[in-house]
C-alpha cells in the first residue's frame, strides 16, 4: 500500500499545500504527481483545523510512477473523524463510509478527499491525479518464419508500455520476453502459448501455438561440438529446447551482434526422472574446450532446483558482449531429460 499524505507550508502569508508525489501504478500514459489544492484563504481565528486523511492504493501495474492503475478501490484512513471524497474537482462531495471508496469507470481521474466534521470543518485536500485502466488488452497476432533451423514467432498488437510472456508448460508458469519476437530451436515442445500484460497489469487471452504443425521447423540439436546447431541472429528472446540423454548431448551457438550483450541463460523447463543434467557454455563458434573448464565461460549441473536460475548472474558484464558462443548440454545417465532453456540478449550497457 503506498499512503499520501500532505504537508504545509507558509509563504508570503499565503497557506499554500504541498504533496509527496506518487503514482497510481500501472499501465498506459497519464498525468502521475500529487499536486495541492492551489492556494487558500487561512482558516478563521479560532477554527477548528481538522487533520487531514490518508489515501492510500494498492498498485497493480509493471511500473509504479505512470500514474495508472487498474484497481478502483482507495483506502481512506481518517481516524475519529468522517471525511469525504470528490471525482470533479470539488464541485460536488460525497460523504465517505467505512475504510474506503470504488472509482468506477476507465480514464483519467482526478480524486479528491478530505475530513469534516458535523460542524463543516474541513481539512486541506489529498488529491491526486491518475488513470484507472480495467480493460484487458487484445490478444497478440503470432506471425511465423522459420530460417534455418530457428523458428521466429514474430508478435504484433503489443500496447505500448506493455510486456509479453509465454508459457511452456500450459499456462501453468509464465516467463516475460524482450523484443519483439519469440526464436526457438529444438525436437521438445509440442506448444507455447503468448500473451501480453499492459502496464496496470491486465492480462489479455492467452494464444496457444503448436510447435509441431507443418509451418515450423523441427529440429535436433547438433551432437557434433565441432558442428553445433545455429540460432539465427537479430532477437532478444530464445528458447532451445531438446530431448537428451547418455551418449546423446546437444550443442547450439548462437553469435551476439555488435552493441548486444547476453544477460541471461536460464533453465525454463526440465521434465525427468533423472535429478540432473550437465551443461557448459564456451565463448567460441565451436565447443572444443572438451573437458578443459577453463576455456568454459561457465559450466555446472541443472536440474528442477535451478529452474529460473540465471547461471550468467556472476560473470562480469565484458565477457558476454559481441561474439559467438556455444552451449553443451548433456545428461550422462540413462534416464531421457526433456529440458527448455531461455537466452535473453539486450542493448550493451
């Protein structure tokens, strides 16, 4: 919960209000400062000066300074004292009952409150202005191109401000993507499903995809480490997937262009009896470092705990800049290890 609470000053004689500036939270653009009331005439000698409520909200969104939220209900604390809320700018007031108040109705808002009392003091005003946003979004468009051996599901219809996420395992989990386009390689999955989140947290309807139809490219990964499989460049989001087991590895590179960097390499799913896997990445267009580990960028075991762990996390930022690398993953007992493993790539810093 984020409160809002106002506080005074005096200048020139004039009282005059101050806000600590807060947002809504959530999607799409809008107006996001706490602002005053503008200036008003000091109260009476001798009247009474009620202390002000404190608004509070619970914010929904990706981003917490836009200034737009999809949840209506605000949370009024104004102990001992009844207050009262206006949404036109003080034209008309609406007497406040219980703890908070609904703001119903998509679009910019400018929400006022304020105490009193039975003899109609009233306190300075908490306002702010915000963008209530309730609507989900459409459903993305999936476009599909295969290249070589790399399938690209190219998305559209994305809000601005707003993030993608696909699912591998049934909408069960989802994983956020960058860009604007999903690269998978590999004999695995059978589907991926897509959808998006604008920025107050809606979530469209999920696009599930088969990987399996005719469009796409299915394929194995290189078991030759001097001849590893190739994702086509020009994304920031893939996802290798395979099927591997002893005497089985799969081996894929992919080149980071100039400006890029690699960010992350993360395990997304791994589905077998076998608690562990092997895998290692080396900064080469080949894997011939064969067991030595140090010419191996990292290398380690995988398994269900290390989902969604990023194994890059440690390695300084100049070594995962432009170049080729190449990753070995194998499972050296005799139980199959069906696995999924995300690359995500970004602007160099």
């Amino acid at each position: 919960m984020f409160s809002l609470q106002p506080f005074l000053w005096r200048s020139f004689g004039v009282l005059a209000i101050l806000f600590f500036l807060a947002a809504c939270g959530g999607s799409g653009a809008g107006p996001n400062a706490l602002t005053g009331s503008g200036n008003q005439t000091p109260p009476a000698a001798g009247a009474v000066v009620l202390k002000p409520p404190v608004l509070s909200f619970t914010d929904t969104g990706l981003n917490v300074t836009d200034g737009v939220t999809r949840n209506g209900m605000w949370a009024v604390e104004s102990v001992g004292i009844d207050w009262e809320f206006s949404l036109d700018q003080g034209a008309s007031w609406t007497r406040g009952s219980g703890a908070s108040f609904e703001v119903k109705g998509d679009g910019a808002k400018m929400i006022w409150v304020r105490a009193r009392d039975d003899a109609g003091n009233t306190s300075e005003i908490v306002y702010v202005n915000c963008v209530l946003d309730t609507t989900a979004p459409a459903a993305v468009g999936i476009a599909v191109q295969s290249e070589g051996v790399t399938n690209t599901l190219k998305l559209s219809g994305i809000e601005p401000g707003a993030r993608w996420e696909y699912s591998l395992d049934e909408q069960r989990s989802w994983a956020a993507g960058k860009g604007a386009a999903l690269g998978m390689l590999g004999n695995n999955l059978s589907r991926v499903w897509l959808r998006q989140v604008d920025l107050a947290g809606n979530v469209s309807v999920a696009q599930g995809f088969d990987l399996q139809n005719p469009s796409m490219m299915v394929h194995e990964a290189a078991g030759d480490p001097l001849q590893p499989s190739f994702l086509t460049a020009g994304l920031e989001t893939y996802v290798i997937h395979g099927v591997v087991v002893r005497g089985d590895a799969d081996y894929v590179r992919w080149d980071i262009p100039k400006g890029q960097q690699l960010v992350s390499l993360k395990l997304v799913q791994y589905v077998s009896e076998d608690g562990i896997a092997f895998y290692a990445l080396q900064p080469n267009r080949v894997f011939d470092a064969g067991f030595d580990v140090s010419r191996m960028l990292v290398y380690g075991h995988m398994g269900p705990t290390d989902l969604a762990r990023n194994v890059l996390a440690d390695v300084p930022k100049s070594k995962l800049g432009e170049g080729a690398m190449t990753l070995w993953f194998q499972q050296t007992g005799s139980l199959p290890t069906n696995y999924a493993i995300e690359l995500i790539l970004t602007a160099a810093e």
